[in-house]
C-alpha cells in the first residue's frame, strides 16, 4: 500500500473514530443533559463561555452537549442505514449475477426502478404520513440507498463466477450457495466495503436533509441536522448554533469518502 493511501484510511478512520467516541462518551462526562434547560439563560441564545464551550441555544441548552448527543442519533442512523443497505444491495446482487438469465433481468430492472425514484421526496411522503422513530428512518434511508452496493457486487459475482476456484468447487459438488458466501463474497470483500463506504455517506447526508426539514427524529432528541433547523433563526446573531453541525456533517462525510479512496486504491493494486 502506497503511502498516499495508507494516510487516506488513516485520517479516515482516526476522524471517523474520535467522531464515535465523541458521540457515545461525551453525552455521559457531560455536566448537562442533552435537553437540560437553565431558566437563567432562557430568552436568546448566549455565546461561548467557560461554562459552555459553544454557547447554549435560545432554551438555555448547553449546545456542545446536544452536538455530541446528535451525533449519536446521526451517526447511529447512517451506519445502521448504511449496514442494511449494503446487505441487502449484497444480496440482491450476488443472486443477480450468480444466477444470470430471467432473475438477473428481472432484479437489475427493480435496480433501475429504485434508481429513477427521487429518494428525498418519497421518504418525505412516507414520513409524512408515519411517524418516524430511528428504526422507520433506518428502513427507509436504506431501502433508498441498497442499489449501488447491488450493482457493484453482480459486476463483482459477474467477474468471479467464471474463475478457475469457482470451477474447481463445481467439480467437487459444491453448492451454489456455498459457492457464493465461501468463495465469491470473501473476494468481492474490498467492492463491497467500498459500496459500503458511499453507502454510510448518502445515509449521513439523507438523515441530516430529513431532520433539517422537520421529518427527522423528533424533538427533542437531537441530531446534527434538527440543530441545523433549529439555528436558521439565528444564522446572523448567532452563528455558534449552525457552523458546528454543519462542520461536523461536512467533517464526517469527508472523513468516510477517505476512508473509501482508500479502501479503493488498495482494493486496485
């Protein structure tokens, strides 16, 4: 591995991991709650302090706890979405190419369908109409976001079938099932968690759009892109409620689009 990439996956993954842990640890060695109001402070929002490192929101909120409690949320949703989706995109892909014929036809023209949906508009209906919680955002980012994980593995599965070890287990009586999960899907490992990769990036993002236009996780549990709704009132008087979300949204896309450079170049030796 060339040293370029080696630094792609390493500030990847050390951001990505100090984003977790910042997420899982911070809520808990905080001296406030996530929605802990202080009556003193209610009115305007009040700018950074030694008391509260980025100020506290019109609620009397401490805002540094509520990013790190939001990223438990955002991060929690988009890996989860992202997880799902590259499973079933992993599924749905290794019967398409390994089958061939009628069912590879017939899944790749549901690929399509997916593909041509706008993806926010419909989960906005949706959850429009249902109430969402974690669980229901988690099955719809997903359900929106599996199909490049599908057509990246049936390239794959497409590319591997043909090869001399998928022969040779043929020969032996080995069945199609064994063939794809024991000896395909472990040599389409980098695709995949590549596809995986993209995958987390739309699921971060989808989540952020959802939760900016109000068909998020409700109040109020937070989550980066609820905090970035909540500010647009005070973009100009108040600009330490809106750039740290945004930050740390455009912080951990970027830090999983390295993460994913990466994983490609060292999948392409």
């Amino acid at each position: 591995m060339t040293s370029r990439r080696r630094t792609s996956l390493r500030v990847g993954v050390g951001v990505l991991g100090a984003m977790l842990a910042a997420a899982v640890v911070g809520p808990l060695i905080s001296p406030y709650a996530f929605d802990e109001q202080s009556l003193a402070l209610i009115g305007l929002p009040r700018a950074p302090s030694l008391a509260h490192w980025l100020g506290t929101d019109e609620l009397g909120r401490d805002e540094l706890t509520r990013l790190m409690a939001g990223g438990r949320i955002s991060l929690s949703i988009g890996l989860a979405g992202a997880a799902v989706a590259t499973g079933f995109g992993t599924f749905v892909g290794a019967l398409a190419g390994y089958a061939g014929g009628v069912v590879d036809w017939a899944l790749m023209r549901l690929t399509d369908v997916m593909l041509s949906i706008p993806a926010l508009p419909l989960v906005l209906v949706v959850a429009g109409m249902i109430r969402p919680t974690p669980a229901l955002l988690v099955v719809l980012i997903a359900g929106l976001i599996w199909t490049p994980s599908a057509r990246i593995v049936r390239a794959q599965v497409r590319s591997l079938k043909a090869a001399d070890f998928v022969t040779a287990a043929r020969a032996l009586g080995v069945g199609p099932v064994a063939i794809v999960v024991r000896h395909i899907l472990p040599n389409a490992a980098g695709a995949i968690a590549v596809s995986a990769t993209i995958a987390v990036g739309g699921a971060i993002l989808l989540e952020s759009a959802l939760s900016f236009l109000g068909f998020g996780v409700q109040p109020p549990i937070p989550s980066w892109g609820s905090l970035l709704n909540k500010s647009e009132p005070w973009l100009v008087s108040a600009p330490w409620l809106s750039v740290p979300p945004g930050t740390l949204i455009f912080v951990t896309i970027l830090a999983v689009n390295l993460i994913g450079d990466g994983l490609r170049r060292r999948t392409a030796r």
